[in-house]
C-alpha cells in the first residue's frame, strides 16, 4: 500500500454500508445491528441501508451491491466486510483508524422543494500533488413503507434468544408489516465519487467544496415503482470520501435538509445573528450577494435567502 505522512489525524466518522432485503429472512439481524449503532454512538456512526431484490429497491447502488457474497451484510469504510449485528461491538477500533480529511456537509432546498443543493467541504491534513480521491452523495430516507408486498421476512421468529433486542424480533410473526430506516433512496458515483469534487493538488489544511444536485422533480421509485420519496421532513444527506485508489472510505459526514427562505425578514430575531454568509457553489462571503445567499445564524440553523 502507499504511506501518508499526516500532519495530523481527522477526526472519523465510520460508515456502515449494509446490504438487505425484505425477502431476506435474517436481515432482522442486521436491524438490530444498525439500531445498536445508533443508539450508541448517534455521532460517529452513519448507516445506510441498501436494499435489493426488494420493493425499495435502487439501482443507483448495483455496482456496490455486485460486490456483495451474501444478506445479510455490511462494509465498513469499505475497509472491512463483516456481519451487521456486530458492528456496534467493533467501533472502538473502527475509529482508531486515522483519516487523511476532515468532511462537512450541508443540504438546501432549492425554493420550489424540487432540487436539494449539496455543498461538501473537504479539508486534508496532507500534502498531495495528485488529487486520488472523490466525493460521493446519497439521498437516505428514513420511515420508508415499502408497500403491502414489502413485509419482512423473518426468520428469528418463535427461536429463543438471551439476546433481549434478537428476543423482540422473535417474539414477532414470520413476515413483519414495517416501515425501514436508513433508507438508501438515490446516489451519485457511489463507487468512487463524483469527477473532478476533490482537485490537485492537494494542500495541507485548504478546504475544498464541491456542489451537487439531486432532482427530485419527477420523485425518485425504486425499481418496482414504489414512490420513495413519502416524507420530506425524513430525508438526510451522506457525503462519502472515498480513495479511488484502494476504494476505501476516507471519511463521511451527514446532514438533513434545511428549508428555503424566501427574503431576509424571516431572519429578525434579537437573538439571531448571521455568522456567515455563502454563495450556492459554497464560496464565502463577506455580505449579500444578487441571487441566492446561504446563511448560517447564531441559533444553529442554516438557511436560504434571495436577494
């Protein structure tokens, strides 16, 4: 492999990608899973669960999906190939493994709700004169209702666990009516990262922003049809840093989706201030600028305004 000298080591966020089906009878295994690193480490783990042969099914995610030998599944920083239930156990070591970047995120929507604005910020903590590496997106849903067909096959049922969460699912019929979580709805260049968002060369502590776009004008259906896009309020967005030259994951970052604001009124508060202000392609500024300006206040939230 290559060596990199850091200067120093970002901080990690891990990223568990699993691999599921509705058909898959002991995929409840990996819900568990998922729930556990939620649970226990809500900021430093990202989940993604990708369906196929399902309902909710993308094919956004078939290359990734090509390079999986059995369901249920998961890669970790597409660095480690390991069965989902066990993640939570192994994050401890998961997040000693230094990362070469930091990763930001944000999420607009554009002002008829039809388009999300992604801006990613990137910032190394190494010198490179090549730039090996690109900025992948995925749109993730959660609460997802795959329809009547969709019921999740289950075979924990009537088994005895001392587990108590593998007990809850055996408790449960063999074919569960239920609604998913981390919900792989759409993607840009999963396997590698969109062309061109990470530029040589590569300087030391230089933030790099790259702008993406999902349209969602005509929705997003699976490959069986099923509309998945059902509640706007429960969509987020990943960016994943990804090293073409081993594929591995550098580092991910999630965010959901602030809302439109259509002019500055909206903004007055005596205790609201604008700390920062931001073209759409992410470049900052000192004040206003025609058109559209991203703004982010004194009380965390970060919005649009047009001028």
């Amino acid at each position: 492999g290559n060596v990199l000298c850091l200067n120093k080591s970002e901080k990690r966020t891990v990223l568990e990608e699993e691999f599921t089906g509705t058909w898959c009878g002991w995929c409840p295994m990996g819900i568990v899973g998922m729930d556990r690193c939620m649970e226990q480490y809500p900021d430093d783990w990202i989940g993604i669960a990708i369906h196929d042969g399902d309902y909710i099914t993308s094919n956004d995610f078939k290359p990734l999906v090509n390079k999986v030998s059995s369901f249920p599944s998961c890669f970790v920083d597409r660095a480690a190939d390991i069965y989902p239930l066990y993640v939570a156990q192994y994050m401890p070591q998961f997040l000693q493994n230094p990362s070469e970047a930091a990763l930001r995120v944000n999420a607009y929507w554009n002002e008829t709700q039809d388009s999300i604005i992604v801006i990613s910020e990137t910032t190394f903590s190494v010198d490179r004169d090549d730039a090996p590496y690109g900025v992948a997106y995925v749109l993730v849903g959660d609460d997802i209702n795959s329809g009547t067909a969709g019921k999740q096959n289950n075979y924990l049922s009537g088994q005895s666990y001392s587990d108590a969460d593998l007990q809850e699912w055996a408790n449960k019929p063999s074919r569960v009516t239920m609604n998913y979580d981390h919900v792989g709805i759409a993607a840009l260049s999963i396997m590698e990262g969109v062309e061109g968002s990470i530029q040589a060369p590569i300087v030391s502590g230089r933030t790099q922003k790259h702008t993406a776009l999902f349209d969602i004008t005509d929705g997003f259906r699976s490959t069986r049809g099923v509309e998945m896009i059902q509640d706007i309020d429960r969509l987020s967005v990943v960016a994943i840093l990804i090293n073409r030259n081993n594929g591995r994951v550098v580092n991910a970052a999630q965010t959901t989706i602030a809302e439109y604001v259509a002019g500055i009124e909206n903004l007055q508060g005596e205790d609201t201030q604008i700390l920062e202000h931001y073209t759409i392609d992410g470049k900052r500024t000192n004040g206003f600028v025609k058109g559209l300006n991203i703004l982010k206040l004194s009380n965390g939230k970060v919005v649009k305004v047009l001028k």
